[in-house]
C-alpha cells in the first residue's frame, strides 16, 4: 500500500491495533475488535467528504499531530453488529455512507480510554471547525472524541434524471 504524503510529513493507512481496555466512549470500548474488517481507505470515503477528511488529516499533520486512521467506511451488517454489541448507539451510521471517519493522535492510542481529556483531542476539534463542513464527535453529548463527519447541510443532492 502507498504511503501518503501531507506538506513533508508521512501518513500510512493501518489496520486497527487491539482496543485499549474501557475504550474513549460507549461506541469505541469495543469497537476497534468489531471493526477489524472495517476500511481504513480514504478512497472508501464518498467523494464529498474525502476532501474535508484529507484536508483535515494534513492541517493535523501541520500542526504536529500525527494521526492515525482508525476506520473510513463500514458496511451495514457491520453497523448491526457494533448496535447488537451495544457498541453503537445510532440507527444508521455515518461511516456507511463514506460520510465519516475516525481518527486518533497515535500518541493516545496507548493510554487508557484514549486519555479523552489530552488537549490534542480539542486541537484536532478545533481544526476541523476551522475546515468547515465537518461534525466532530467530540461536541456531542455522549462524546466520540476520535470521530469526524460530513455535516449533513454539505451534503449535495443527487441530481435527477430528467
């Protein structure tokens, strides 16, 4: 798999590691062993929201965070699975549509819970709020630090056949 490459840093698409014990929040304690055949592909991600994510993962970068991508794409019997194990709480998911992604400092990836607190976590906020067009989990009531997606006010209608 080629690397990728953001303003003289380097980013390789991994596969996630085994989840830290107690997990960031409800959906990721476990999650990381559900989602093993999830995609970690940025070409998984739907045309409109690949852009934002790129752009987000290089201003990471920039900013001395090294990142790495946790999942882009699931499918929804994958979606099912997480809801059945009680690891997700949303009927239907964003990451089905290639409208949403997870990513984590690698740094925090060690620490129990994902250290949810670590300012790297408001950083990487804050510099998706400065891209626009990105949610960030961690502004949510049940917080999902590590999770990214397309607002739903982006998202362009299909066009209609005449």
């Amino acid at each position: 798999m080629a690397p990728l490459h953001f303003a003289g840093a380097q980013l390789v698409e991994q596969r996630s590691p085994k989840p830290p014990v107690g997990g960031l929040s409800p959906s990721w304690s476990a999650t990381l062993m559900e989602i093993a055949m999830a995609s970690t592909k940025f070409d998984d991600l739907s045309w409109e929201f690949k852009p934002l994510a790129l752009e987000l993962v290089a201003r990471c970068m920039e900013a001395g965070i090294c990142v790495k991508i946790v999942c882009t794409r699931r499918t929804l019997e994958e979606h099912q699975q997480n809801v059945k194990n009680k690891v997700s709480w949303t009927k239907h998911c964003r990451h089905i549509d290639g409208d949403a992604f997870d990513i984590a400092p690698v740094e925090l990836l060690k620490i129990p819970d994902w250290a949810p607190e670590h300012p790297k976590w408001q950083a990487m906020g804050a510099i998706a709020k400065g891209i626009g067009g990105i949610t960030w989990g961690g502004d949510w009531h049940r917080k999902d630090m590590c999770h990214f997606e397309l607002k739903a006010a982006r998202r362009i209608p299909a066009i209609q056949a005449v």
